[in-house]
C-alpha cells in the first residue's frame, strides 16, 4: 500500500506498516475505530488493523470482513476489541472481545489447527465454519448459535458464580441453542437456575438477537 492511497482512505502514513487484518464493507450511521490512542472515523473500504478497538453509535450497524472471508457484524452502541488476527496459508488465528453491545461472527471454513474466538469477560465462545451471536446486556451476556455449533466455556466470575453448571466445564451449542451467564437473569426473564445451562431459546429471543446485527 502507498502512502498515496494511505490517505485517500482516511488512514495515517503508520498504516504502511501496520497489520492490516480485513476491511469495513457496509457501514449504516456513525462508527470508530481506537488506535493507537486516536480515533478513526471508519466507512465503507476502510481498513482494520489487528488491536483495533471498534465502537458504534446509536442506530448503528457495522460489517468488518477479515482476510480469510470471516465476517463480523455489530450492532447500535457496541465495542469490540479486535485483540488478534492471523492469517498464515489457510490457517487463521483470530480472537475478538465484546464490551459491550452485540456481536454476530460468520465464521470461513480455514486449514486444521485454525481458531476464531469471540470472548466477553465471563464467557469465551469458538467455531470454525459457522455463525453465531454474543450479545451483552446488564452484565449479563448471551450466546445464541445460528449455524453450525460453538464451544462455549466459563471465564471470571462465571466460574465463581456457576461453578456446576454446564459452561464451567465447557459446552457445545448447536443451531437455535444458546445460554447466558452473569447477573440480573431478570434481564433476559430467565429462571436463575438455567444461568449456565444449554437453552433453546424462544422464537421472540432469536428474532430479538438477529434484528439487532441486521441491516
């Protein structure tokens, strides 16, 4: 990449050099990138580096497609830590951290040992070749697979919190299975004894979950 070209898309001459690790390929309403302690106003063809942090605004929603055709889509006021994002042959190794807000991962079939991770600070969830959506809310986060299936596993005060339940050990979820950890369940109108556990998540969920990633 030139420096020319470099700031024909709105990035700094230091993206020479930077990882660059995929694209914005639709973008409704306002969203940024954090890098290197600056923000970037992000549009459509604006590339994304491994470290960026990614922030929507209201009635936002925005597409981020990486290298190997893996999409992530983000919903209104959300943030997402892009922490790392690989590409070796048809190998991948990336992994994303959701702060708040909601996620949905469309993951591309990659080479063996290939990893994408989309973790929260009470759950980590991974995949290969399927999709599915993590959304947080009242501190409680969500996990609803809509293809495929996702390994998902306790981290933090999850483990305190449910240290029986399924997720402290790890579960698999398959399509139109979900689970939520954290508190209040009240939030999501959940029995607390289910926190933890695989659900299979009521038509009014799931509609609720795909309408906040959708166009």
């Amino acid at each position: 990449m030139t420096t020319a070209l470099c700031a024909a898309i709105g990035l700094p001459a230091a993206a020479l050099a930077a990882d660059l690790v995929g694209e914005v390929t639709k973008l409704r309403g306002q969203a940024r990138a954090v890098r290197g302690g600056q923000n970037v106003m992000l549009a459509e063809g604006t590339k994304i580096e491994s470290g960026d942090g990614v922030v929507t605004g209201p009635d936002a929603r925005l597409k981020v497609q990486f290298k190997d055709g893996s999409i992530i889509t983000l919903g209104e006021n959300s943030k997402l830590n892009i922490d790392k994002a690989k590409f070796e042959g048809s190998k991948r190794d990336i992994a994303a951290t959701l702060l708040d807000g909601v996620v949905r991962a469309a993951v591309a079939k990659a080479g063996a040992g290939s990893n994408f991770q989309v973790n929260s600070s009470l759950v980590t969830s991974a995949a290969r070749g399927t999709e599915w959506i993590m959304s947080i809310k009242d501190h409680t986060t969500s996990l609803l697979v809509l293809e495929g299936t996702v390994n998902a596993k306790g981290i933090g005060e999850t483990l305190d919190d449910l240290p029986n339940a399924p997720i402290a050990k790890g579960v698999d979820l398959g399509v139109k299975q979900g689970l939520a950890v954290g508190e209040p369940a009240r939030a999501l109108g959940m029995d607390p004894n289910d926190m933890g556990k695989v659900i299979n998540w009521k038509a009014e969920k799931i509609n609720k979950l795909v309408s906040a990633t959708d166009f």
